[in-house]
C-alpha cells in the first residue's frame, strides 16, 4: 500500500514537468515576431532571383504576438490572416527550421499557391522562409529597422537588397547570409577593393574575382569558396561546405597585409591531374577544388583527399 503515494507523486511531478515544458515560451517564434523586410526569391521553374530592382515594388511581412501575419506591398496592406508554428516534418528541413502554416490556403506568404512554408533564422535579423512545394521559392528576408538604429547594417546592405549590388547576382541568399552572420570579423570586399583589371578578368557568369562554386568533397552538393577581408585589411580564402541545408567554415589561407587593391584572387581548380611545382609530384584531384592566385606571382590549389583539404602549388 505505501507504494500507491509514490506512485500518485511521481504522477504529480510527470505532469507538473509536462505543464510547464508545454508552457515555456518559445523563442522561434519570439524571433518571428515583427516585421521583415523582402530581399530576394530565387527557385522557380527558371532557377531565377526575384528582388525589389526586377520586380519593381518593395513587399514586406509582419507577424503579432496574436498569431496573426500580415503582408504588405509598396507599403500597403494586402494580406490578413492567422498562422500557426510546429515542428518540421521534412527530415530534409533545415536544422532548427520549424513549418510555418497559413489560415487561408491563397495567402501565404510570397507564395500563390499557399503552401506552408519552412522557416529557419541565420543568424538574429536573417529569416530564410522556404516554399513547401516543387518548383517554388526559397525566400530572404531581413528584419526591418524602421528607426531603430541599434541594428547592425551590413556591408552594402542597402545595395545588395536593391538588387543593384554586383555580388546579388551571383551569391545565393541563403549562403550571402549565413556569411553575414557567421563569420565574425570577416566581410565581403567590395567590387572597388580590386583593380578593375583583375575584376574584369576574373568575373564569368557564375564565379567572381573572389566566388567560386562547386562540389568540393564530391558528396553532390553545391560548395563555396570566398576571398574575405577583416578591419585590420587582412584577406583571406575561405570554403564554406555544405551541411545539411547548413555550412561548415574553414579558412584555407591568409595573405599578407598589404598596401592598395586586393592582390589575391580565386578560381576553380578542375579534377584531374596536376602538378605540385613545390614536390614536383603529381596529384589526382578526384572533386572540384579551389586555386588561390596571387597575381602575377604564384598560385596555391586546395583540393579534398581522405576527409581534409592539401595544398599543391600549381603556378608561379
């Protein structure tokens, strides 16, 4: 009989825990709550980005404490309605993503079609908001300032959300802003960091002087490989490998500080063999690589063998 107490206690405290877990706050949608500003679509049948410069209109969303999500074009109001946050149910979905689902089948955000919608942060002011359909949008969003000047702009912010900076037309979202918040005490260049002339040489239509993409540790996904700067003006190469729907940073090399334009530079080093001029050896590249060229006077080529990036020297 002394064993009936016990066991109504240990019930007692089952469901005193289970209240209180059901009734803690949650933070992602006290992230969500607010407005947000639109950045950019890209997906589609095309593969294209959308952006306020091609399209010709600013949108922007808002979502209250109340559960209630209002959309807004030009600055007018043209959706109203509830929505909802659970767990996402794609294994696929993004680490830490959640789904965020509509009232009205028509009204979801960016999306006619009215799906729900994947939802992830990158970082405190980033939104990322994915299309639960095929051939649909994955969706930037950045948290509005309105007057608050407390918020940190990004470099070239104003810009790159335009549509009119040179680098929204080559990095995906996603990647521009996991680089934004992410990478702590490192930026982006500007195109002018450079001399034109290395600019214009380098710049193709799916890699820049300091971009490239490709499949690094043949796994099928799509990596990146950026030149970036800090305040003290130092420049380094960076990978960032795709995990998950996630990245994972290494900085590959980092050049001397130096005086004038930037005098690195990035390119894709192709599979197959190379030559090492520093072991006179020669290296079967199995995956996409990268090459960091130091102009007109050498070049250091990174490629991924047994779980890790080598570096030959494959020019100078």
């Amino acid at each position: 009989m002394k064993k009936l107490p016990l066991f109504f206690f240990a019930l007692f405290i089952l469901s005193y825990s289970c209240k209180n877990k059901d009734s803690a706050p949650d933070s992602f949608k006290e992230q969500l709550i607010g407005s947000w500003d639109w950045v950019s679509s890209t997906g589609g049948i095309d593969g294209g980005t959308r952006t306020p410069a091609n399209e010709g209109q600013t949108k922007s969303i808002r979502f209250d404490s109340a559960g209630k999500y209002y959309s807004y074009v030009n600055g007018v109001e043209v959706q109203g309605m509830s929505f909802t946050i659970s767990a996402a149910i794609d294994k696929k979905a993004w680490e830490g993503s959640r789904m965020i689902k509509f009232s009205k089948k028509d009204e979801a955000p960016n999306n006619k079609q009215g799906y729900s919608q994947n939802a992830v942060f990158r970082g405190k002011d980033t939104l990322v908001l994915q299309d639960d359909c095929v051939d649909c949008y994955t969706n930037l969003y950045v948290r509005s300032t309105g007057n608050d000047a407390s918020r940190p702009i990004i470099e070239s912010d104003t810009l790159y959300n335009s549509g009119l900076d040179v680098y929204s037309k080559y990095l995906p979202p996603t990647f521009r802003a996991y680089v934004t918040d992410y990478v702590t005490g490192w930026t982006i260049p500007k195109e002018n960091a450079w001399e034109k002339y290395w600019w214009d040489q380098y710049k193709k239509d799916k890699s820049l002087v300091n971009y490239v993409s490709g499949d690094f540790n043949c796994d099928n996904k799509t990596d990146y490989s950026m030149i970036l700067t800090d305040p003290r003006g130092a420049v380094a190469a960076w990978v960032f490998m795709a995990k998950g729907n996630d990245f994972e940073k290494t900085m590959l090399e980092q050049a001397d500080i130096e005086e004038g334009p930037i005098a690195i530079g990035i390119d894709l080093l192709k599979k197959g063999k190379q030559g090492d001029m520093i072991t006179n050896k020669t290296a079967d590249i199995k995956c996409d690589g990268v090459s960091i060229v130091f102009f007109e006077r050498a070049q250091h080529s990174y490629y991924w063998e047994k779980g890790k990036f080598k570096m030959i020297q494959t020019g100078d």
